[in-house]
C-alpha cells in the first residue's frame, strides 16, 4: 500500500498581506481502487485533499464561503473544536424569524418596559404610600427587581437550552399575574417588597433572557442588531404605557385596583409572547440529544478573557445605567416640576429611547455594532455630565429626553455585541445566563446606591449622582474597546 502524499501548506491572501497557515494537511481518501495482481497482492490509489481550519470569528460567522475575501476578514487561527461545534447554521429567511422578534418586541414590553416605569412607583411610595421612608429604603424594591430580572438568568438558561422557551414563558405569566394581586393586597413595606421586588422582579427576569436568546438563534449575524433593537424597543414601549397608565390609575382608582388592572393587562399580553416566541427548527433538533443530560452550568466560560471582560461591562452598565432612571422624577420635581410631570419625566425619557433602540441598531448594519455601541456609550456618558449643570424643570425634561435617546441605544448595542463574547453558542442560553447573573449582583446595589448619594444632602445631592454615573459609563466605553481591539485590531467594521 502506497501512502498518500502530503500537500504543501497552502497561503491565503489577506488584506493584501501573506498568511502563512502551518498545519498539517489532514489526508482523507476520496476514492478507492482495488485490484487483485496476485492472491496475496493488493495495491491502493487514494487522492488526498487538505482542509483549511476556521477561526473563532469565521465559525461565528457561519454560511461565509472560504474563498471570499472582504474586508472584515479574520485571518485564520487555530482550529477550535469546540467552537466549530457548536457553530450555528445559516439563518431562515421569510415570516418565521421576524414573527420571533415580534413576539420579543411584547414580551421586551413586559418585561424591561414594565421595570423602567419602577420611577413613577418610587415617586408615589416616597410621597404617600410609604411616607417616612427613605429614597435608599425605596429604591431597595427597584433594585429587588432589577436583580432579578438579571439573576434570573442563572436558572432560565440552562431550562432554556434543554427545553426551549414556551415552559419558561408560561411560569412567567403565571408569577407576574400572581405577584401583582399579592401586591395589591399589601399595605407594610415588607410585603411590597417581596411581592413587588422578588415575585414581579423573578417573573421579569424569566421572561427577559428568554425571547433575546431566541431572537439571536434565529439572526446569525445578519440583521441580528436590527432584530435585537426592534425587540429592545418594546421595553421602551413598555416605559411609556406603563408609567402612565400606573399614574392615572393611581390618581382614580387607587393603589390596589391599580396593581390588579396591571395583572390583567400581562394575562391578556403573554399569550402571545408564548404563542410567537420559538426555537428555530435546527436548535429543536438539537435539543433533542440534551433532553436526557441534566442541565449544568459552564463555568469554564470564565476562562476566556473576551467573556469575563463581557461580564465586567454589563456589570458596570447596571450600576451607570439604572440610577438615573430610579430618580429622574424627583431630579424633575427638584427643579420646580408640578407632580403630573414628574410622572410624565419618565414617559418622556422612555418615548425618546424607542428612536434610539430601533434607529441605532439600524444604522448599525453599515457602521458596525461595536463601533456604534463605543459612540454611542460616549454620548450617554457626556450627557450624565451635562445634567450637573441643569437648574430648571425644562432642562430636566431636555436631559431626559437625551439621556433617554443615547441609553436606549446603547442598551441595544450592547446585548448584540454579547453573542460575539460567547466561546460555545450551543450554550448560548447557559453562558448568558451566567453573565447576567453576575451582573444582577449589580443591579441589587444600583438603587441603593444611588439613594445613598442622594441622601448625602438634605434635598439630594444631584450633581454627585450624575457624575457617578457618567464615569461608570466612562469605563463601560473602554472596556468596549478593549474587546473590541481583541477580536480586531484595526478600527474596520465588524459584525
């Protein structure tokens, strides 16, 4: 038997620059001649082909043909297993995929929207509900909320991987419908606090994961940033209907029918998030085989730097983020705002946000979601500073409007740019989860944190909450930027 010659290694020509890719080429006959000469004789003609390994980004990037050259190209690395594995195929095209966006728009509304409209409860607890109690003591059940709504994650997606999103949608339903009558029964803090912080907040936080994994399952890569954004939206839509029709509920029907009518509108909306949002038909396949291992978790996720650097900026988006949305109303009232529009501040920065989640996203295609979610957090930043130099109600209201703009979009970007940090997009579920866990132990501290600055002085002290926020954003923008450079080092489009 002859052995099969080994062919050079062959040379790609990258941005005009020579890649030389040392391996060695895998032989693999593609025919077999047999042929008796003599009883014990036998002589084998094979013709070997090499196979080019794919990298990281490539096997991101799947449906990509070899031989296209552009110019966001990778040069090749190392060929990883694991991660050519678990490399998705190429998205489905027609109604199905974007009927799943449809469906994370009205759950994102349930969800998301439901925690940004938390502004015009803290407002009513601070002055009448529960008056006597601190700004710190209330936004504890904000940011009760805001932990689950990350935390949650940690269970939800491995359940989310091994059984696909209906199961978890229905517990969802099911725990908000439940959490808003138990608090419209209660009347002491501790009781607001768990029905509100902990059953509402585990119920959002359920439900949040669960249609943007799916979401990114079905938009590889294409479209993903607009489909991402269109579904983010809906939490802006959230914050408008919800912040208002809380108020106006407040002011004439009272606090307990207000929280029963909010448990009647989720039982009329989540039928459709749980009819809509679904696995793509390949993942349905897949989960077949992990139907009979156990869910776990994949802490070796944490061993790449990509991920943990991930982790490290959503952790340090929560804390820049959500404060300023805790206490926008009392900023507004603080400048001379009449209560109505103190309750309205928060519309307001919600209804400007919607432009920022779906337009961005948008322009992100031709621009690059990491280069625009980098701009884009540099501005949220620069107007957390511009906002120490407010004194009056209408530029309460300007800052509103802008902060709400640039962090609607930056919160987008950024959840696009987290699929690209995942080192095995078959745990895509698991790994999200474990990054959102470790960044709720954040959003736990984020209200209160902000109520600890506030109460530093006797009427707030505003310009310390807004410069704390402007420079956790400040390192959120370079963290960016370090991941960014990691994964390309010239500033060309990517993703």
């Amino acid at each position: 038997m002859t052995s099969p010659a080994k062919i050079p290694p062959p040379t790609y020509q990258i941005d005009d620059d020579q890649i030389l890719v040392e391996q060695l080429a895998s032989v693999r006959p593609s025919q077999e001649i047999s042929k008796n000469v003599q009883e014990d004789d036998h002589s084998l003609t094979a013709s070997a082909a090499t196979s080019r390994p794919q990298s990281a980004y490539e096997t991101f990037r799947p449906g990509r043909p070899e031989e296209k050259e552009d110019d966001d190209h990778i040069p090749p690395e190392e060929e990883n297993p694991e991660k050519s594995k678990s490399a998705p195929p190429p998205q489905a095209t027609g109604w199905a995929p974007w009927s799943v966006v449809l469906g994370g728009h009205i759950t994102m509304f349930l969800s998301f929207g439901f925690l940004n409209s938390f502004a015009a409860f803290q407002s009513y607890y601070f002055n009448v509900k529960l008056k006597g109690y601190s700004n710190s003591d209330i936004a504890w059940i904000g940011s009760m909320q805001t932990f689950w709504v990350f935390a949650a994650n940690l269970f939800v997606g491995p359940v989310f991987d091994k059984y696909g999103p209906r199961p978890l949608l229905f517990l969802a339903a099911f725990g908000f419908v439940f959490g808003c009558m138990m608090t419209s029964l209660a009347n002491k803090y501790y009781q607001i606090f768990l029905a509100q912080g902990v059953v509402v907040g585990a119920s959002l936080g359920i439900s949040f994961i669960t249609p943007m994994a799916c979401v990114m399952q079905w938009f590889h890569t294409k479209n993903r940033a607009a489909a991402l954004g269109i579904a983010m939206s809906g939490s802006s839509v959230g914050g408008v209907v919800w912040t208002i029709v809380t108020k106006n509920l407040l002011d004439h029907v009272g606090y307990g029918w207000t929280w029963r009518t909010l448990g009647f509108m989720g039982l009329a909306l989540f039928p459709f998030s749980i009819l809509l949002v679904r696995m793509p038909p390949h993942v349905i396949e897949a989960q077949k085989a992990l139907k009979a291992k156990k869910p776990e978790l994949s802490l070796d996720a944490f061993l790449d730097l990509n991920y943990t650097t991930m982790t490290l900026t959503l952790c340090l988006f929560v804390l820049g983020f959500m404060p300023l949305l805790f206490y926008f109303p009392e900023l507004a009232g603080y400048h001379g705002s009449s209560r109505n529009m103190q309750f309205y501040s928060i519309s307001i920065l919600n209804a400007v946000s919607f432009f920022g989640r779906m337009g961005m996203p948008i322009l992100s295609q031709w621009t690059g979601v990491w280069n625009t979610s980098i701009v884009c957090l540099t501005f949220t930043s620069v107007v957390a500073f511009c906002c120490m130099a407010v004194d009056s109600s209408e530029g309460a209201i300007v800052a509103a409007s802008f902060f709400g703009l640039t962090s609607g979009a930056a919160l987008s970007l950024i959840v696009s740019c987290v699929p690209m940090c995942i080192p095995n997009f078959s745990k895509l579920g698991t790994q999200m989860g474990q990054m959102f866990f470790v960044a709720s132990i954040c959003g736990l501290l984020t209200g209160s944190i902000g109520g600890w600055i506030m109460d530093t002085k006797k009427h707030g002290n505003w310009k310390a909450l807004e410069g704390y926020v402007g420079g956790c954003l400040l390192f959120v923008v370079a963290c960016l930027i370090f991941i960014r450079n990691r994964l390309q080092p010239n500033w060309r489009k990517i993703y």
